[in-house]
C-alpha cells in the first residue's frame, strides 16, 4: 500500500514509501522526481503504475528482459492493458489492440477458437488411444519387423523422445515466465489495477494438462502409423497444438497486440521503483529451530526470513509452481518410459517394398541390372511398353495356335 504523510513542520519535509520502508525527502526532491511537462494531467502524475508505464514505453527507457506471454497471461491482464491514458498529447497502453471494432472481434474469436483447440484435442487424442495402447504392448513383437519397418519404428521413437524434451523445457520456461507475470499481477493488483488472477492459475493448469496428455497420446499416435510420413506428420501437429497459444506461434493474433520488448521493459520499471512484492524465496527452509536462532543473533535477519516466508505461502505464484512442478515429474516418467517402446510397443508399420528395393540397390550396386530389366528402368517409358506388346502378341499367337500353357487355363492367358 501507498501511504503518504503529510508532517506540518517548518522544514516542509515529506515521507515517502520507498522499497520495504519510509524515507524522509525533502519537498523539492520529491516534486523533482514527479515532474512531468506542463501538459500532463495531475491524476496521472499520482497513478506509479502509469509512471512506470510512461518510463517503458518512452524513447529513453531502459533495456531489460523480454517478457513473453501467451493468450491466458494476455486475458489475466486485459483490462489494465488496453486502457489508454492521455498524458498530455500521447497515449500510453502497455497492449496495442486493433483499432477497428470488427479486427478486434475477429481476434477475440481467434483467441478463443484455440482455447477450444487446446481443450479438446489432448483429451480427444488421449481417450481415442489410450486402450489402443495398452493392448499394444507386446514384448516380442520387435523381432519379426524387416529393415523397413525398423526405420519408420526407430523414426517413431525419436519423434516421441523429442517431444517429451520439448514439452518439459516448453514447462520449464513457462514457469520462469509466470513467476514474473504473478509478481507484475500483484504488484498491479495491489495499487487498484483491474487483473484477473484466477485466469494464471488457470494458464497453468491448461499448459500442464495439454503436455502429459499430448505426450502419452503421442504413443499410441505414432506407433499406430504404417509409413514415415505418417510419423512425421502426426509428430508436427502435435507440436504445433502444443505451442498453439504462444505469441509467436503460427496463429498468434497477438503476435502485434503483446510486444515482449514493452512489457518486458514495464515489468523492470515496476520492480525497479519498488511497485512488486518481493520475490517468494523457494529455498525458504520451514525449520522453526532456524527462525528461531536467526531471531537470536540477529533481530533483522529473523524479520526479514519471516517475511519471505509468509510473501512464500501467500504468493500467487503458490499454486501455478505447484502444478508445473507436479507436471514435469509426470513429463519424467513418460520420458524414463518411452526409451524402451520399440521392444514393448507393437508398431503398425508396414513392409514398403519400394524402400526395400532401395535398400538392396544401395547397399548391392553391382545386381542393379540384374533386378531390374531394362524395359522397366525409369525413363524407359517406349521400351517398356513395347516389351508389354510384345508379350501380349505372344500369349496371343500361342493361344491361337493351339498351344497351352502348363498349369495355367486358356482363358486365363487371353
């Protein structure tokens, strides 16, 4: 909370808040450090947060971090960013939203067409392959596959190992980036700023969801495919739902609305001028032995522990570090299962005469013309139709001869 004091002595001084405590500064400094030009409005001038968003967004701001965001971290904090505030003859607006009503509302619907998209899908995959899975499993089944089937399981194998890694590290820094949206969404909340908190535990919950689910789907999907391209194609759509909401996705509508760069630049201001809470210590120990000793030796520390330790329990970040967390450990065990599913997962790839016959010519060069007639080698379109003239007019001529083939019906031949 913001608190002013106002003393009436002779000196005119005011405190000020400043970090965790209040600090004396004279009168001048302080209207020193507020002053804006001449054309600014006063009800801007009290408001931190626009001070802070001025200094973000102005020619001279300094260069931090980006902050990236996707749709849930953009409808959490909507209403406070795409206010416009007139300070003087600019606008500020930490978003850029369309100007036109009708492109807003086509976005609006985008927006929510992949939250549907993101929705669904998991659990649709999930429970369409799930008992397909189970009865997949066959500890034998790896050594009747031939050479070409062995290539389209090891490619399945590889896709499947890869999007787990891309599904932990997609996780891992989401977390890092919704530790700095619930600080910015408290620091805003805690000045009166409309934000919407439950929609980033939500954000969360629906990244975490949509990683497990895809990824033990993606057993069943992959080794379920008859040929590579099937693999590869499963494996890329997958991957493109999982990262679907992403400002810089393929279908990022946001990708103009939520510039990285501003509200990177926004978050480092508010932290800079003391408007977020204190980061919640993770390495807090719980020890009341150690609170204990610390209040002993030194009064100060002790404070200072206690309150990170209650910023900890009381933190927005609590719940979304928990269910990350909780998802990446899931996202462990699928991987630790998915190195030895060649040997216990049944593949439904075929045997690709083509491939194998590209197999032999590759590794066998010198039986080239010995497997392949002359007539049938590419490019010899003429000559092969001969050939097939050729014969027709024998089985032909023989049959009008009187001639039979051994074995074979006479009907058959014509």
């Amino acid at each position: 909370l913001c608190i002013r004091l106002k003393s009436n002595d002779s000196q005119g001084r005011k405190m000020r808040p400043h970090g965790s405590g209040l600090t004396k500064m004279p009168a001048r400094a302080v209207s020193d450090t507020r002053a804006v030009d001449s054309d600014e409005s006063e009800d801007s001038i009290d408001d931190e947060t626009v001070v802070a968003l001025k200094a973000a967004v102005g020619p001279e701001s300094n260069v931090a971090d980006s902050l990236d965001g996707n749709i849930y971290k953009f409808f959490a904090l909507l209403d406070f960013g795409t206010e416009q505030r007139k300070i003087g003859a600019a606008t500020l607006q930490l978003f850029n939203p369309p100007a036109e009503l009708s492109t807003r509302v086509i976005m609006y619907i985008g927006l929510l067409s992949i939250i549907m998209i993101q929705l669904i899908t998991p659990i649709a995959l999930f429970g369409a392959n799930i008992f397909e899975l189970v009865g997949n499993i066959d500890l034998g089944a790896w050594k009747e596959y031939d050479s070409t089937q062995w290539f389209v399981v090891i490619l399945s194998w590889a896709f499947l190992f890869s999007f787990i890694l891309y599904c932990y590290n997609g996780l891992s820094c989401d977390h890092e980036n919704m530790k700095k949206t619930c600080r910015l969404a408290e620091g805003l909340a805690n000045r009166g700023q409309p934000v919407r908190k439950w929609i980033l535990v939500a954000d969360a919950f629906i990244n975490s969801y949509v990683a497990v689910f895809l990824s033990i789907a993606m057993f069943a999907v992959l080794y379920n495919e008859e040929d590579a391209q099937g693999v590869v194609m499963d494996a890329l759509a997958l991957t493109f739902i999982l990262s679907i909401d992403d400002i810089a996705s393929d279908l990022g509508f946001l990708a103009d609305v939520w510039d990285s760069g501003k509200v990177g630049r926004f978050y480092a201001e508010m932290d800079r001028r003391g408007l977020l809470p204190p980061e919640a210590d993770e390495n807090v120990e719980e020890d009341d032995s150690d609170v204990e000793n610390a209040m002993l030796a030194n009064a100060a520390h002790a404070a200072d522990k206690l309150q990170k330790k209650a910023m900890s329990a009381l933190s927005l970040d609590k719940i979304p570090s928990r269910i990350y967390r909780c998802a990446k450990v899931c996202l462990l065990v699928v991987l630790l299962l998915s190195i030895p599913t060649p040997f216990y997962l049944t593949s439904a790839a075929k045997k690709d005469p083509h491939l194998h016959r590209l197999l032999d010519y590759m590794f066998h060069p010198n039986d080239w013309r010995s497997h392949t007639p002359v007539e049938a080698m590419p490019g010899n379109v003429t000559a092969a139709a001969d050939a097939a003239t050729h014969v027709g007019r024998r089985l032909f001529r023989e049959v009008i001869e009187g001639e039979v083939i051994t074995g074979k019906q006479l009907y058959v031949e014509i």
